[in-house]
C-alpha cells in the first residue's frame, strides 16, 4: 500500500458572486491540513471556467478548461464537496463540473460540506449522493453542515462552538482517510470495472 498523503480535493461548488463557499471551503481545509496524512488542494469552481454546453458523443477533443481540471481531479484520492443549497438542490455549476468528468471521480471516497438556512444545505447533499453513486463514487456517512452560516460564523471566519465542528469534521475525515488509502491500494492492484457512461 502508498505511504504517500492521500491527495484530497476540496471543492468549491458555487460561483455567486458574494459566496460563503471560499470561508467554508478555508475552514475545512485548514482541519484537513492538520492531519499527516492528507494533503489538500482546493480547487474553486468560479476560476475553473468550465463550459456549461456539453459535447456531443462525437466530439475528439475537450475544451481547454476541461483538459486542465482533468489532471487535478483524477490525481486526487478523495473529494470533498463545499455546497450551498438552492431551492432544495445543489447549484448548476457544481452539477455541470461533476457531468464533465466521469472517471475522474470512480471507485474514490466523497464527502461533503453545506450550508444554508435551517437545514444547513443537507437537501442538497442528499440530492448530490445518487449523482455521485451514479458516478462510481463512494459517499461518506458523516458531513459538515453549517445551518444559518451568517450567524454560525459571523465575521471571524471560524464558526462558533468551533470545538463540535472540529469533532464533525474530523469524524468525517477518518471515513475519507479509511475509504481513500483502501481504495487507492486497489485501484493500484486492479482498474475498476465500470462501464460505459449512459
């Protein structure tokens, strides 16, 4: 097995302008770091420039954004997804960065980070589970889940009761951790069987 960090990207989902994705995606980020055995790229969907109208399935080449965000994410162990919620779901340019890549994201471990009103974005992790499912991926059980963010945060850029989300996270990291190095020693033994995308 790799005694190499398992590489996690983090990945902001929302390109709103005035977004709390980057504060959440920082916090997150700086618990990941605090482990030996992860390191952490954080990839910001607002400066990936992705295309949102798809090829057909005789296109031969891919868009340039594409072709660059590529490498990042079939290099990465594991994933992990800074979402808000919109109108009950995740928003479209997280949707249509996950549609351009399909084994990128196979037989690797996904957890996830929301936020929003009251149910702190889980609707919109519960939306993004069967996509990734769909995708081969691997959902983690526990997520990080900011409800009334303006208020659990504030203007400090760490959220209050800091101590409860720290234990969450962490939880959620050592599910990434065991699913990650298990399956990247696989995934070094044997390619993944999945089939043709639908």
């Amino acid at each position: 097995m790799s005694e190499q960090p398992l590489k996690l990207a983090v990945i902001i989902g929302s390109t709103r302008s005035g977004r709390f994705g980057p504060t959440a995606a920082e916090w997150f980020g700086a618990q990941a770091r605090s482990r030996t055995e992860v390191s952490v790229d954080v990839i910001d969907l607002a400066q990936t420039w992705l295309p949102d109208v798809l090829p057909g399935d005789d296109a031969t080449e891919q868009p340039g954004p594409v072709a660059e965000l590529s490498p990042w994410l079939a290099g990465a162990d594991a994933f992990v997804l800074v979402t808000p919620e919109y109108n009950h779901s995740f928003p479209a340019p997280l949707k249509n960065a996950i549609d351009w890549f399909y084994e990128e994201w196979q037989a690797k471990p996904v957890g996830y980070v929301s936020y929003g009103g009251l149910a702190g974005g889980t609707r919109a992790v519960e939306a993004l589970r069967p996509v990734l499912n769909e995708l081969h991926a691997v959902s983690m059980r526990t997520s990080v889940s900011f409800p009334n963010y303006p208020d659990t945060f504030g203007t400090a850029g760490t959220p209050a009761n800091e101590e409860r989300y720290a234990k969450v996270a962490h939880g959620m990291l050592d599910e990434l951790v065991w699913w990650g190095e298990a399956l990247r020693a696989q995934r070094e033994r044997r390619a993944y069987p999945a089939g043709a995308a639908e």
